[in-house]
C-alpha cells in the first residue's frame, strides 16, 4: 500500500524559520507566495479551512501544475482534493466521480493532457484515471490497482505500474501502456522500484537483483521487449528512484543496505558516476534533476554539480509521499522553480492542512 513518508527534519526544522506558522495562517487558497528570500522554501498556499493533505504534484509547464490528494484525516480519509496553478494563483478543482477514492498519483504531458490516478481503499478494486483534457473530465478503467508508477509522455503513451508480486524464485510487476485506444500488457520479471524516462522510445525501470535491496538493474524498453542494461555495480536498499531528461541524462538514487547514507549514480553520454550525500544534508532517494548538471535528493538535499547545500522546508510543512517517490518536482519550462506538496500541522494532535510550499521564483 502507498504511504505517508513523515520526515523528521521537516518538522525540526520549525525552530530555524521562526514565524512561518504565522504565514501559513495567513495565507488563503489563491494567495501567491511572498517574494523576498527566493531561493529557499516558503509557503505558497495553505488551504487553512481544509482538513487534508496532497500525496503528489506535477507540472507541464509554467503557468500548469497540479496537486492531488485526500480531504479528512490521515487515517480516515472523507473525500479527494484536487488543486491547479495557472500562473498566477492555486485554485481547488473538483474531479467529477472521483467520491470515495484517493487521489495519490498525477502526471501529464500538457495542459490538455492530465492524468490523476484515484485508488479504492479496498482491496482488489481496480483504479481509475481521471483525464482532463483542458475543459472536460474523463475516466479510464485501469487494468491494476494500487498504481504506483504513473508516467504521461502523450495521450497515446501513458505509462502505469502496481506492486511487485513476487513468490520465493521470482517477482513481477504488472506494467501497462495505454497506446491511445487501449492498455497493452508490459510486464517486467524483476522486482522493480521505480520508472522513468521521456517517452515511450526512452523508457526506463530500475529495481533491485534481490527482494527490495541488492545491486541496481536498469531495463530499458526497446523494440517491445525490455532489455537490461549494464549499470555500476552499486548495492543499495529499501527506497529507490530515478529520473531522466533526455537518453544520455539518468539519475538513479537510493540508500546504502546499511541505511546510512543516500547516494544518486548520475549516467551520461561518457558514463556513470556515483555521488554520496554527506550527512549534513537530509537527503532522500527522490531524484529531481535541476537540467544543467544537479539534482535534488528530495526537497532539503541539491547537489549543483559541485557542492551539497542543504535546504529546509518551512516549518509545520511536510512534503507528501506515496511510498515510491516523494511529492516534489520542478516546474516544466522554469529555470529554477519547484514545488513541493503535503501538508501543514503546527503540533501532532492539530489537524492537516493541505499546503504547497515554492523554491525559487514562482513558475
């Protein structure tokens, strides 16, 4: 089952940024983030009024992005919460059928091209994608449940994956393709953790040669059939993620098996290097590359190419997690805008807020 990923350090971070607690109070559904201090994290919207929090975010371009997640309290969701950035301000949308599912996977290729996956709280119910096509919704009955890899390159190339069902000698993973009319069975004998890529023809899956830790394996889908290729022989365990943004720039992340340090292995045209985060960063296996050279290592951990530096989310604020990848991207099209998505709570017995937090200028 997808998770919540409650980082410690987001919350231990409240006594550095003294008097975001006041901000988040401040600000409304719509209102833009404060312009001073731009380059570190910073409350952009804070739905006060809203019991909740967001599980994922994507974007396709500076004035499109999307967050999507639960209304209600953690363990008892009551309803979906869905909300849009057109450049100017974060508004809330309602997903038309979507009433008694949650929402905890978006991706999508352009504006008019929007995938939200809505999972049922019950086992063995199928999931449903909910697709905006710029002015109507509508729904695809998914052939799994319990989405856990979404990617949305075009509308005639979406890509979905579900949980690892592995027995004593083997595992699989249920990997589909929606080729515009219909989803085509891809599946992948490996015990995958992550997929990644640009398109259909640059598609990757990355997992483990053992059950959730081992080397790392990279499969590649070429020609209809997935072809492994060779990586760094590099061990690691527990989490994984990866992300690419063009055939020779691949970033695979992950932990030590002894849980002690998070490094990426960077791929190039010239090959592979790997890079370890030092423990003055609160770095996490969620790869987010900055497009000339960096990458984040989640939201607090930004390797520029040169230096680690260490970033803090605003205090109260926690970034969403749904188990393979954390809720935090950077904006399509922007030089240096990102967004992070999860929830505001100033102590552990007060209610979720649903809340977005901007690095950067906004898109």
């Amino acid at each position: 089952m997808k998770h919540l990923f409650r980082r410690g350090a987001a919350v231990a971070a409240a006594c550095a940024v003294a008097g975001v607690a006041a901000l988040a109070a401040a600000l409304a559904p719509g209102s833009p983030a404060s312009a001073a201090s731009v380059n570190q994290w910073r409350l952009a919207n804070v739905w006060a009024h809203t019991q909740g929090q967001f599980y994922a975010v994507s974007s396709s371009g500076p004035n499109d992005a999307w967050a999507v997640g639960v209304t209600g309290p953690a363990n008892n969701p009551t309803g979906t919460m869905a909300a849009h950035w057109g450049g100017k301000a974060w508004q809330t949308v309602t997903v038309p059928g979507s009433k008694g599912l949650i929402l905890d996977e978006v991706g999508e290729s352009a504006a008019n091209n929007v995938w939200v996956i809505g999972d049922s709280t019950q086992s063995g119910v199928t999931s449903t994608a909910f697709v905006f096509d710029g002015v109507h919704w509508h729904t695809n009955k998914l052939p799994i449940y319990g989405v856990h890899q979404l990617l949305v390159f075009a509308p005639n190339d979406v890509w979905i994956g579900d949980n690892n069902e592995c027995s004593s000698y083997t595992c699989t993973n249920s990997i589909y393709h929606w080729n515009g009319k219909y989803w085509q069975y891809r599946p992948l004998t490996e015990f995958l953790y992550a997929m990644t890529g640009t398109s259909g023809g640059n598609l990757w899956a990355i997992g483990f040669t053992g059950y959730a830790s081992g080397y790392l394996t990279a499969y590649h889908w070429l020609g209809g059939t997935w072809t492994p290729t060779t990586l760094p022989h590099v061990q690691g365990g527990f989490y994984l993620g990866a992300a690419t943004t063009s055939s020779t720039d691949n970033w695979i992340s992950s932990v030590t098996t002894n849980g002690k340090s998070t490094f990426v292995v960077h791929g190039t045209a010239t090959g592979w290097k790997t890079i370890t985060a030092p423990s003055t960063v609160d770095a996490t296996p969620a790869p987010v590359p900055d497009g000339h050279g960096g990458v984040w290592l989640g939201s607090q951990a930004y390797w520029t190419g040169g230096k680690w530096l260490p970033e803090w989310l605003p205090g109260y604020f926690t970034e969403g997690w749904t188990g393979i990848s954390a809720a935090f991207i950077k904006a399509r099209g922007t030089t240096g805008s990102y967004w992070s998505a999860g929830f505001t709570q100033p102590g552990s017995t007060a209610s979720m807020h649903p809340a977005i937090s901007v690095w950067g200028p906004l898109p």
